[in-house]
C-alpha cells in the first residue's frame, strides 16, 4: 500500500435489524399485512449486515454496498424518510470518530453507505502495484470513481437530508476530499507517464494539474472542521512538491531546447517550491520526506549545473519568474459516478445485477399521500364550490318567502280549518326520526370531537411550549455564547405559528357551536309540538272563521300556488343533487388511478423519487373532468332561481291586493311559525353535519401537530443532551499537574507530613516542574514567626518536611536554624531543598 498517497477509512456502524421497523411501519401505516414481505424483511437485514461488514479492500465489497445502497434508494419511494429505526454511525474523520451519530433518516442512511463505497474504492487505488503502468491505470480509474462518488453525495444526497449533513460529511468536507481524490489520481497518471518515458513538457503539464488540485483541496480542508491538520499539511507538501517537479520537468524541456536562461529561472523556481514543500517536513511521513529530498537534490545539482554552463558558456539572460509562460495543464481525471451509484434502479430487476427490487408490490408511500392530498382537495371543492353555494341558494330562497310570510297566509286561506298537509308531511317527518332525540345526540356527538380534537391540541401544545422552557432554561444556564443551538421558536416556526392558527379554529367553531345551540334552543318549543301527537298540533292551529273564498282571491291564490310548487320543485332537485354529488365524491376511489399514475411515473423517470408534488397535474385533470360541469351549472340554477322568486314576489303582490279585508291573521302568523320553525330545523341539522366534518378533519391536524410536536421535543432532548454533556466537560484549562508533579518528585521514604509543612506546600499547580540535581548554595537560616516543637536533627542523606523546598533559587528553610555542611559537586543534598527551573 502506497504511504505516500491518502485513503478515505471506513465509517463504521452498529447492528440494527431495519425489518423490524419496516413490519411495524407497514402494519401502522399501509393497508397490507407485513407478512406479505417476509422474504423482503429477511433479504434488507442480510443487505445491511453485508454492507457493513466490509472492511477490507476487495473488489467483492462493492457490489455488496453498492446493492444495499440501491434498494435504499428504491425504498425511498415506498417509505418516508423516517421510517423509524435510528441509524446509528461512527464519523470516519475529524476528531469525534468514537462518539457515535444516529438519525432516523433513510438519507443519512445512503450518505454513510455511499461514503463507504468511496472509501473502498480509495482503498482498492491505493493497494494496487504502484511499479507498473496498468496498476497505475487502475489506481487512477478507482480515485476518479471514489470521486464522483463523494460529488454525489455531495449534490444529490445530502440535499435530501432534511437535516445539517454531519460534520465530516458537510459541504467543505466533502469538496476537499473529493479534489485531494481527483489529485491522487492526476498524480497517478503523472507517475504512470514518468515511467513510460513521456517527453519532459508533457509530464510538466501532468504535474501542474496534480499541483493545482492538492491547493484546491487544501484550501476546502481548512474550513473544514472534520479534516485533521496532518492531512492538510500533506496537501500543501503536495501542492508545492509537485509545482516544483512541473518546473523541473519544464526546465529540462528548456534545456533540449537550448533555452538556457529559461533552465536557471524555472530550476531557481522548482528550488522555492521544493523549499516550501519542505517546511512541512515535521508533519508529513517518510515517504512524502523522502520524495521531497530526492527532488530537493536533483535539483539542486541541475541549478548548480545550468548557472555554471549558463554562466561560463551560454551567457543567456535569466528572466524573472513574473515573465516565465504559465504552463498549461493536462487534465486527465474527472469525477465519474459508478452507473450502479448515478441510476441505481436500472441495476434492480429480476435478471438485474443487484436482483429485484424489495417491497415492489408495497403501494407507494407517496401514493398514500397523495391520496389522502386528492381526498381532501376533491372533498374542500365539492363542499365550498358545489353543496355551500347550492346551499346558500336554498336559503335565500326560505329568507324571501320568510319575508312574504309564505306559505303560511296561502295555507290559512287554503285550509281555514285544520293542518295543511305540507305541514302534516313536515311533523310526520319529525316523528318518523326521532328528530329531537337526534339532534340532542348530534350535539353531544360534537360536543365529544370537540373535546378530543382539544386534549389532542393541548397535549403537543403543552409538548412544545415544554420543549421552549426547557430550552430556555439551558440557555440560562450555560449563556447564549456557549448554548449555540436556535431557540425552539426559530427551530420549527411552523410549529409554533400551528398554534395560533388551531387555537384560531377553535375558537371560531365554538363561536358556530353557541350560535348553533342558541337557535335550535328558541326553535325547540315550536319543533316539540311539530313532533308531538297531531292532536296537539292541531289545537295549537288556530281555525279561520270565513269557509267561502271570493273568485278574484281563489284566481290569485291558484297563481301563487302555482309559484310555490315550481319553488318546492327546484328545492327537490337541488336536495336530490346535493346528495348525488356528495355520494359521487364518497365513490370516487383515486387509488387505483393513482396507481397506474405511478406505474407510469416509475416508467418514464426510474431514477426519480416519487413525491406527491409529481400528481398535481393528474389531480387538477380529474377533479376538472368530474366537477367542472357541475361548477358551471351554478350560474344556471342560480339564474333560474332568481326567475322564479320574481315570479313568487309578483304573484303574492297579487294575491296581498286581492285579500285586504279578510280575517285569519292569527292562524297565518302560527302557520308561518311552524313553516319557520321547520326551516329551522333543516338549517341546524346541516349545520351540524358540518360541524361533525370540521372536527373530523381538525382531528387529523392536531393529530398531526401532536405527532411532529413530540417527535420534535424528543429530537430536540437527546440533542440537548449531548450538547449539555459537551458542555459540562470539565476544561483543560482545569486539570492540575500539581498531583502528576508530587508524584515525580516524592520519595518512597517520605510518608509522614507535619501540619506545618502542609501548611507551608499548598502553592498553585505550575507547569511542567522539573526537579534539578545540581549543586545549590547552602540556605541560610530564618528567623521562624512561631516556635516549633524541638525535631531531632536531620538524617543524613534523607529530606526532612523542616528543610523547606526551594523554588527558583529562593533560600529554603532550616530545620534547626543552623547552617547546613556544603554538599558534594554532583550529588543531592536532601538539606538544599528543590530548586524547579
């Protein structure tokens, strides 16, 4: 394995048996059984532990990662992209390559795979025969492939993410390593034209491109925080290495050409370069040294060579560096994606290179979406384009004849004694459906969504307004320089504008539910004796005294009549259209069509996640081809209507005229009372109906909230967590070598301390102290501020706590007082103390 030529390592991964979370999203979320894909469950966790499980350089690893990585692909049109198992992986560069990352995140997933898979193709280039040209070739190929790989993750992977890429997988990582990529395979085809005799300016041309693309990656790496300072210094020894041999490689193109002025200038150039190769010589290995010094001496020796001929034969002036011809490149390296990486479905399939592709027959999941997407756009159309205006209509038509106090004075004429039998028809529609019974059990019903669509919405509230305390009690903490994370509120705005906006909802519809409650309130007491026995209906009817009706009022009563019916006859077929649209929406199943949608979709562009966004045009031509006609029927009926209300407006102008005189007001107020109080009825049972749909659908959004509101806490706890565990690291600024110090300096046979030597050592920790052997000046003794208990004299060759330590050449104190005997050049003296620097 060539050392002087860098590899991407491995990035290494637990188990994890992903079946288990594909069974348990598929039992949640899909309407088909998981022991559908047995087979499919067993093979995906035999993929991943194979893909994983590579570690070694060999060409059988690649299509083992490379399989595993194309049905994760495949599986991302079938499978959100949290799917619910934590991938968890170890970074492969940078400083934090034993602190492990994990997301629940199918992209994540792919970017570690991928990064593998170029990781193995480096490795393969660099354990090839480096000594002979097709070994060259290969090299050359596996760092262009490894390259194209990196570009992309790079452009079509960690954009997907959803996430910030991870730190060694960031923008400026993943730039540097894949131009250090590109440059190691340049390098290799400079090497492979050194060793098949190339001409000189050819293999100058070679180098400067391998020159030009180690500054590119050097210049990546250092704003990366993943790429260790040796590999960034190994780049510029490179850089400048090789813009010294492109200047040498040129300079003896110059002197087959009798150029010898230019020799020198280009040779002192390469001598620059070599030179500022060179000062990174403590940081790069022995390979890349020695390559560096053998340069460094052949050039050396053809400067000496060139100026001495120059000087002494040729005389050619020496141009200065600034009017040398830049030279020119010779690129031979491009980033090229595998084509089982660039389309990796075209290599799925039951005679295909990586076998069929798992979960085929699993309906998309962005089939489910969009499904759901067509259901509630076809159901907010059918509601607020068809059944609310034709409604709406419906009630203009009871507020205009509310207004003419119709029916009810054509009926107290019609029928002077007695129930009026549109009347009997409404009451024995009342009693055949327990209309009151219903209506109580409707508002309770609503009432109930109400309450759950509310808990829902408070328990994610309450899960995100947490979540912000908890935040802001960290930040407190550990301070807004330190706590670098965005507020809760900057993290997931829409989360927190959602609450406005439900809390908004809510209160409207409680708003519609009091108006609601409040009118079927003052219409219970009509609508009880409209649903009691018809005795009772009838002895609250007042009669009419007059039985005889004038022609001329017979005449007028027959025409508006007339008017009535065709006014109840368009109520009738507007009732029976509003059914048959809504009972046509209920029937309108999109799945199969979308479907086929689909299947064509995969057809046209295999290599394209579906996403919902790709069934807009097929949502707008269905829901045109169904709702159009009767959209623009509206105008029709509602022109029609309007005819007809004119026509009643005339007709009971008539009729007014022709009655003046006549009795029976009373019994026509109580009439139009009951026709009202039926009307009423009809209004408070669609509004109710309505107001069941609303909290119906208000339930999947604060379901929906709730569900993101947790998952965003939970997310945002464990990442709370291992910054709060990153913060409460003690700093190196605080670790003591004062015990370290102690340690070195203390002797086996000194055990006992007195207090006041105890008292007399607690100094600050100082670095790096280092005890000297050397021969000190006696110390001379101190006057002690308090007397000490009498110690018997010092051992002769041992040090006593008395003695006192020196530091810096200060005296140190005498145990007795007295002075010590001068110690022996070359050895210790206990009694001199420690003398540190």
């Amino acid at each position: 394995m060539a050392s002087n030529i860098l590899f991407l390592p491995f990035r290494k991964s637990h188990s994890l048996v992903l079946s288990d979370a594909i069974r348990q999203y598929i039992s949640g979320k899909y309407d088909q059984h998981p022991d559908m894909f047995k087979q499919d469950l067993e093979v995906i966790d035999s993929l991943r532990r194979e893909a994983i499980n590579v570690r070694e350089p060999h060409v059988s690893g690649l299509k083992k990662i490379a399989a595993y990585a194309a049905q994760l692909v495949w599986m991302g049109g079938k499978f959100p992209i949290d799917i619910g198992a934590d991938f968890t992986w170890f970074p492969a560069l940078g400083y934090n390559t034993k602190r492990p990352i994990s997301q629940d995140n199918l992209k994540f997933e792919l970017c570690n795979i991928l990064f593998n898979l170029a990781a193995l193709y480096s490795q393969l280039a660099v354990s090839v025969n480096f000594s002979s040209p097709d070994g060259l070739k290969s090299a050359a190929n596996y760092f262009c492939l490894a390259a194209g790989i990196i570009s992309h993750i790079k452009d079509k992977v960690v954009p997907e993410l959803r996430t910030a890429p991870v730190e060694d997988m960031d923008i400026v990582t993943l730039e540097s390593l894949q131009e250090l990529l590109l440059a190691q395979g340049q390098e290799c085809f400079w090497q492979k034209a050194v060793m098949d005799g190339y001409k000189d300016s050819s293999i100058a041309k070679l180098a400067a491109r391998v020159s030009d693309l180690y500054s590119t990656a050097g210049d990546w790496a250092v704003q990366s925080e993943a790429i260790s300072s040796e590999w960034i210094h190994h780049m510029a020894a490179k850089h400048h290495h090789f813009a010294a041999a492109a200047q040498y490689r040129q300079a003896c193109d110059c002197l087959e050409k009798r150029k010898y002025g230019e020799e020198v200038a280009r040779l002192r150039d390469s001598m620059i370069c070599v030179n500022d190769a060179l000062k990174e010589s403590r940081y790069v290995n022995k390979t890349v040294l020695s390559d560096l010094n053998g340069l460094k001496n052949k050039v050396s020796e053809d400067l000496k060579r060139a100026e001495k001929d120059n000087d002494l034969i040729y005389l050619n002036p020496v141009p200065p560096k600034s009017e040398l011809k830049t030279l020119e490149r010779a690129g031979m390296v491009v980033a090229r994606v595998p084509p089982d990486v660039a389309s990796p479905l075209d290599h799925l399939g039951d005679n295909a290179l990586f076998g069929a592709p798992l979960f085929a027959k699993l309906v998309p999941f962005a089939v489910h979406l969009a499904a759901s997407i067509y259901e509630e756009r076809r159901d907010r159309l059918v509601n607020t384009q068809l059944t609310a205006p034709l409604s709406a209509l419906t009630s203009s038509i009871h507020s205009t004849l509310s207004a003419l106090s119709l029916p009810g004075s054509l009926q107290a004429l019609e029928k002077p004694l007695g129930i009026p039998s549109a009347l009997l028809a409404h009451a024995e529609e009342l009693r055949q459906s327990d209309a009151l019974a219903r209506l109580d059990r409707s508002f309770a019903d609503t009432a109930k969504l109400k309450a759950t669509d509310t808990a829902t919405f408070a328990s994610g509230r309450d899960a995100l307004l947490a979540e912000e305390a908890e935040d802001a009690a960290l930040r407190a903490r550990f301070g807004t320089l330190r706590w670098t994370r965005p507020p809760s509120r900057e993290a997931a705005p829409k989360l927190h504008n959602q609450i406005a906006e439900i809390e908004s909802y809510l209160a409207s519809a409680a708003a519609s539910d009091d108006l609601v409650r409040d009118t079927y309130r003052n219409l219970a007491p009509l609508l009880r004796i409209l649903a009691g026995p018809e005795r009772a209906l009838a002895d609250f009817v007042p009669a009419s005294r007059r039985a005889v009706i004038p022609p001329k009022l017979e005449a007028e009563a027959s025409a508006l009549r007339t008017c009535l019916n065709d006014i109840a006859r368009l109520e009738s077929r507007r009732r029976r259209r509003i059914e048959a649209i809504r009972e046509a929406a209920r029937g309108d199943d999109v799945r199969r069509a979308l479907l086929a949608e689909a299947a064509r979709l995969e057809r046209e562009r295999p290599d394209v996640t579906i996403v919902t966004a790709h069934f807009e045009a097929f949502f707008d031509a269905r829901l045109g081809s169904r709702y159009d006609s009767e959209i623009a029927a509206l105008a029709a009926d509602a022109e029609e209507q309007a005819a007809l209300l004119r026509a009643v407006e005339r007709a009971n102008a008539d009729f007014v005229r022709a009655r003046r005189g006549e009795g029976g007001g009373e019994r026509e107020k109580v009439l139009q009372q009951l026709e009202g109080a039926w009307v009423g009825y009809k209004d408070v049972v669609a509004k109710l109906e309505m107001g069941r749909t609303f909290y119906n659908d208000l339930s999947r959004i604060v379901g929906r909230f709730r569900e993101e509101a947790r998952e965003f806490g939970y997310r945002r706890r464990a990442e709370a967590a291992g910054l709060e565990s990153d913060l409460s690291l003690p700093p190196l600024s605080s670790l003591s070598l004062q015990n370290q110090a102690q340690q070195q300096q203390q002797q086996p046979a000194q055990q006992a301390h007195s207090s006041h030597s105890s008292r007399s050592q607690r100094e600050e920790p100082m670095p790096a102290p280092i005890a000297t052997r050397n021969p000190a000046p006696p110390p001379q003794p101190q006057q002690q501020q308090q007397q000490p208990p009498l110690q018997p004299g010092p051992v002769a060759g041992m040090w006593n706590p008395e003695m006192g330590i020196r530091f810096g050449g200060s005296p140190a104190q005498g145990g007795d007082g007295k002075k010590q005997q001068q110690p022996q050049a070359g050895v210790w003296d206990p009694s001199a103390g420690l003398r540190f620097g």
